[in-house]
C-alpha cells in the first residue's frame, strides 16, 4: 500500500492502495492521527485503488471521521470499487461516513459546507 | 630447550590451570542458578576470588529488562556510574586494562560481556592483591564472562518461555471465560429450534451471541461483531453483552431498536475511546403472533427463508453501534412460523478464503440455507460450518466466526 499525501486549498488527500487492512492500518492511523491535529481537520480518503477493506480499515475512517467531526471538519472518502462499495453498504457505514464518486465532488463537499455555514 | 622457554611454558600451564578451575567452578556455581540477577552477583564473587582482585562488578543492561548491576567489594571502588561508563566506553574499544591511570585503581581491568553477539555489559575487576593487572589476567577474565554469557542467555531463553507460557495460560483462562458467557445449555422456547456456536480466531474474540428468556418469558437474541480481534475486541464484547442483557431485562419490554440504542449511547464513549465499533443483529420473538422482532445495526450477513421460499438477505438499516451517537436503526417484523427459518452469522463465514484466496460468499450461504432448509437447526449449523471448513481446505481461520439458527417449530 502507498500512502500519498497532498494538500488542496486546505484540504488534505490520502490516497490508499491495495489492501486496507490490519497491516496497512498503522501508517494510515498515524498519518490521520497528524492531520487532525490541525483545525478543522479536512480530510478525503481517495480509495480508487483499494480494492478489499476489512474491519480495521474500516474502525480507522471510522476513528478520523468522528476525530474530524468533533473539531468541526469532516473525513469523507471517494472512488469505491463494488467490493469495497457493498462492504460499506452491508456495514450500513455508508450512512455514516459522506461518499463520493470522484475527488472534484468529495473536495467541493467542504466549500459547500463552507458556503452553507457563511 | 631454553630456561625461559621452560619458564615460560610453567607459567602457561599454571594459568591455564587457573583458568580451567575457575570456568570449572564458574559452571558448579552456574548450575545452581534460576535467576539472571543471582547467576551475576555468583560472577562477581567467583570473579573477585579466583582473579585475587580486591573489587569487582558486572553490569547487565539487556532490552526490555531491567538494569542488573552488582558489585563485591571492601570499600566503594567500583560504583555503578563508573560500570556504566564503561559499558558505554567499551563499544568503542573491545577491553583496556588501565594502571594507576584512575585515582583509586592500582590496575584495573574491564571487559566485554556478550549475549548473542551483542556487548550488553561489561566486568570490572581491580586491583589484584598480588601485582598488576597482565595479559594473562585479561585472558582469564575473558574466559569466565564468555563463559558466563553463555550461561546468561540460557537463563533469559528460559525466563522468556516462562513468561510466554504465562501468557498462554491467561489466554486460555480468557478464553474459558468468554466460552463461559455464550449460552450454555440448549435454550427452551416453543415453537422455536435454536442452535448457536461460536469459535475466535485467536484465543478469544470480538464475535458473541447470546439468548435469554425474560421474567414476561419472551425470547431474545443477538449476534454481534466488534471490529477487531483478540483481546481489545473480546473486552469491548463483553460489555456490549452485558449492556444489551440490561436493556432486555430491566429495560420494560424494550423493542429491538431501543435495545440497540440503548448499547450504543451507554458504550458510544467506550467505543471512541478504543477506537473501535460492533456491528450488532438484536431480535425477540412474540410466541402469541409468531412473529420475530428484529433490528439490525450494520450486521451482516443475516438470512431469512419463510417456509417454502428462498432464502434472502436481510441488510442491516442501522449503523453499527459506537460510529455514530445514534445507530438509526428501525423495529422490523419477520413472520415466523413453521418452516420459517432465520440465520444470523459473523463475516467469518462468508469472508473464510480457499487456498487460492477467493471468498466463500454470501451466495453459497444462501443456496446451502435453501439445501438445509426443514433439517433441525443443530444440524444446519453443523453443516454449513462444515462447508466453510472443507471450503477453506486448512487455510488457518483469519476471522472469528459465529453461527445463530432458528427454525419455526409447529405450535
């Protein structure tokens, strides 16, 4: 799995690959972990290139999107493949965690809330 | 032969004499042994004898353990900083003999001590009584703490397997306990057939199910599935059991979905702490009705076949319980009489992968649940346990995996 790390008007992208499971976990955590030390945290997991995640993977977008909600910013995540997809659904997660088809959308979804709040 | 030749070859022997006693009584002295800090201060003394030394001291600075330090002495001429220094100062230089260079020694001499390889300590030894410090000296040192070393790691290879083996029992006791917490005998209901089982992965598990008969003799079950494995997950579990049990019995008739909620804003802090969440599958049967009350907070998968159709899926409306402050899930009804048949199991089942890596499945859990349908429930369990098994073919089990049966019995 390759963790790439870039930063849009703000906003910062963690891109996963491969698996999303217990071993892959701790760099995700660690990195998530920092992200949200900054206020609010604005955080878009792209998981394109995911292709299985397990309970871990989930507990840890878990974990960031609850951090970022009590600091008042969001995690959300784009680019589900159907396997990954139906995990989400199945878990009902889908209803918990704010999914996109692309980047330009999962982006666009902090300058609405922005927008909205102003 | 020359004299010195000859004198030089006596004074060979009786060092090598010297030093085959003192390794000699190094491995009576060893022997006796059971603990790293006792085999140490035995060094330091058979050290300080049979070098004639006035002092001496060994320090033993192994990862993950503490410093063992001890020291034999008259008066305080090798403390613990200077055994420390040494030890740092010795990684450079592989052993130095020093003669009134250091206020206090007449000679001193200080040398590695290796465990697997690695210098983790050092002996000290001043002042001989009989003369300076030599080469012949430093050789004899040497021997002993070589010799010693070896006896060091035997110690800590055996402290280790006591310390694992210690481990391992408290597994088993943990595990004996969350056997103890699933339902024990077969439970009674009329009208329905129950069977249930569950089997951690590791030693214990996040993966439970339970059954319970109130004082209004109403029957409910759960099936649930904290994220994780192991420990922290078997923990987590347990409370989710014991809140769960609570709302069902003091909890004035609570519906399914109020039972849910109820778990989840008494353990949502828990669960964020942790950094964890449970799926949770929540139903009672109303044997007046014959109906099964269920809500689902993010369970998967759970099967439902009424009595001569097939079976379906049951997909979950709640989010599992410590994701959000509330789990939304809803109150549904299934008929449930004769034939009817439910299946609440974990991911275990469906997820267990072949040699080759691919799933089991949800679809053959479904077409085996419409093969096994009108068999008891004990026996469909077993069955569709057994598939998964052969299916992954001693692939070792990734996930726990947990199995709930109920079939509608004739009233």
């Amino acid at each position: 799995m390759v963790i790439g790390e870039m930063k849009l008007e703000g906003i910062d992208i963690l891109t996963l690959e491969g698996r999303f499971d217990a071993h892959t976990v701790p760099a995700a955590s660690k990195w998530l972990e920092e992200v949200t030390a900054k206020l609010p945290p604005q955080i878009v997991v792209n998981m394109e290139d995911v292709n299985f995640v397990d309970s871990a993977g989930l507990a840890t977008l878990v974990k960031g999107m609850k951090r970022s909600r009590e600091l008042d910013g969001n995690l959300v995540i784009f680019g589900l493949q159907q396997p990954v997809k139906i995990i989400f659904e199945l878990t009902r997660l889908d209803k918990a965690i704010d999914i996109f088809d692309n980047e330009d959308d999962a982006v666009a979804s902090f300058s609405q809330a922005y927008v909205d709040v102003n | 032969m020359s004299e010195v030749t000859t004198a030089e070859l006596a004074a060979e022997l009786v060092n090598s004499q010297d030093q085959q006693l003192a390794l000699y009584e190094l491995s009576q002295a060893m022997r006796q042994k059971r603990s790293i800090e006792d085999a140490v201060k035995e060094l330091v003394h058979l050290v300080t004898r049979t070098m004639k030394a006035q002092a001496a001291g060994v320090i033993v600075a192994v990862p993950d353990r503490p410093q063992i330090v001890s020291q034999f002495q008259e008066n305080a001429i090798i403390s613990e900083d200077g055994l420390r220094i040494w030890l740092h100062q010795i990684q450079a230089s592989p052993y130095y003999i020093l003669q009134n260079q250091v206020p206090g020694y007449e000679s001193l001499l200080v040398l590695p001590l290796q465990l697997n390889e690695d210098i983790v300590g050092v002996l000290a030894v001043a002042n001989k009584v009989d003369g300076l410090m030599a080469s012949p000296d430093r050789k004899l040192g040497q021997a002993i703490v070589n010799q010693a070393g070896i006896y060091f790691e035997n110690l800590l290879f055996a402290e280790q397997r006591v310390a694992e083996a210690r481990v391992q029992t408290e597994l088993k006791l943990a595990r004996d306990v969350q056997m103890q917490l699933l339902p024990q005998r077969p439970t009674d209901v009329p009208g329905l057939d129950i069977a249930g089982f569950s089997e951690p992965a590791l030693h214990v598990g996040g993966d439970t199910y339970d059954f319970l008969v109130d004082d209004h003799q109403q029957f409910h079950v759960c099936v649930g599935d904290v994220s994780g494995k192991g420990m922290p997950a078997a923990l987590l579990m347990a409370m989710v059991r014991t809140t769960l049990r609570n709302a069902w019995q003091f909890g004035e008739q609570a519906s399914p979905a109020t039972a849910i909620e109820q778990t989840n804003a008494s353990l949502y802090d828990d669960f964020t702490e942790t950094s964890m969440f449970a799926t949770l599958f929540v139903a009672t049967y109303d044997a007046e009705e014959r109906i099964l009350r269920y809500a689902n907070a993010g369970h998967s998968p759970v099967i439902y076949r009424p009595h001569g159709g097939t079976a379906q899926l049951l997909v979950a409306d709640g989010v599992p319980i410590g994701v959000l402050t509330e789990s939304q899930v809803e109150d549904r009804s299934l008929r449930f009489g004769e034939g009817d048949l439910l299946i609440i199991s974990t991911d275990g089942l469906n997820e267990a992968r072949n040699q080759d890596g691919e799933l089991f499945g949800q679809e053959s859990l479904l077409n085996l649940t419409d093969n096994l349908a009108g068999r008891p429930a004990a026996t469909i369990a077993h069955e569709l346990l057994t598939a998964v098994d052969i299916y992954a073919d001693g692939q070792p089990q990734a996930d726990d995996q947990t199995l709930v049966v109920i079939r509608g019995l004739a009233k």
